[in-house]
C-alpha cells in the first residue's frame, strides 16, 4: 500500500513538472511572436 501511495505522488509530481514545462514553453513562444 505504502508502495502504490509512493508511485501515485510520483506520477502527480512528474505531471506537475510536464505542466510547469508547457506553460514555459508557451510563454516563450508568446514572446517571440509579441
């Protein structure tokens, strides 16, 4: 249980950073195009 718990808040955490990344790009692609 203690393992599935660990593997969860993992794949939350990677998901997070993927999203953090998205918005970064999208960001510096805004900035180019202004």
């Amino acid at each position: 249980l203690m393992k599935m718990m660990i593997m969860i808040t993992k794949i939350i955490a990677m998901t997070k950073m993927m999203q953090m990344l998205v918005m970064m790009m999208e960001i510096i692609v805004i900035m180019k195009i202004i």
